[in-house]
C-alpha cells in the first residue's frame, strides 16, 4: 500500500480499484444469497408437493377463489333457466290457441262448403266461384 502524501493518481486509481472491488464483493454475496435462497425454495416446495395434504391445501385456495364466481354463474343460469321456462310456457299457450283456432277454421270453411252445396241460392256465379276456391284451398290443405 503506498503512502499518502497528497492526492496523487496513483491514489485516485488506488482508491477506484479499492471502491470496484467492494462493489464486485457485494454483487458476489447478493448472488450467493440469491441463489441459497432460490434453492432452499425450491427444496420447500418440493418437500409441500410430497405430503398428502398438499393437493388439499391448493384445492382449497382454488375453491376458495373460484366460488364467488360459481355463485354469480349459478345465479344467472337459474334466471336464464326462469326465462327459458317461461318463453315455453308462452309458446306451449300460443300453440294451443293455434290449435284451437286451426280446427275453428276448419269447422267454418266446412260449414260454408256444405251450406254452399246445398244451399238454395240459385245459379249465381260468385256463389260457384267462391265455392269451387273453397274446394281448391282445402284441397291444398291435405
């Protein structure tokens, strides 16, 4: 170590080499550290993953974070589900109503073939067109 006698180049250099090398120990410790750190990690969770309660112990954490949103998707299936239930109770009193209507229609158009048949009204051509229409439309029905 040489003399202080002033602040010389020599000492600028000495003491630069001096603070470069505190730094590089320090780098060289944080990464020891580091990786003794690293590895007793992973010596911890190895040793987690090999006892039997572990799966349980993640299952759980999952669960817990999942179940809010299994409540909110279960509530908004059961008011689809009341939807849906309702829209086929809607459709099943629209079917019946086509139903009941269907066969009224075809209780009329027999009434009027049958009363145009058979009624006394002469030889009046619209009664002969309208007749034969009706004929033709419930044909085309079958």
């Amino acid at each position: 170590m040489p003399t202080v006698e002033g602040f010389t180049p020599q000492v600028a250099w000495t003491t630069l080499y001096g603070i470069f090398a505190i730094c590089l120990l320090f780098l060289i410790l944080y990464r020891v550290y580091e990786a003794i750190r690293t590895i007793r990690d992973r010596k911890k969770q190895e040793r987690e993953a090999h006892m039997p309660d572990f799966a349980d112990k993640v299952s759980q954490k999952v669960i817990e974070k999942l179940e809010p949103r299994f409540e909110e998707i279960e509530k908004n299936l059961n008011k689809d589900k009341e939807r849906l239930d309702n829209h086929e109770h809607l459709i099943a009193d629209y079917q019946a109503t086509q139903k009941n209507l269907h066969s009224g229609m075809v209780a009329i158009c027999k009434f009027m073939l049958v009363l145009s048949n058979y009624g006394n009204f002469g030889t009046n051509e619209h009664i002969k067109e309208a007749t034969k229409n009706l004929t033709d439309y419930l044909a085309e029905q079958i």
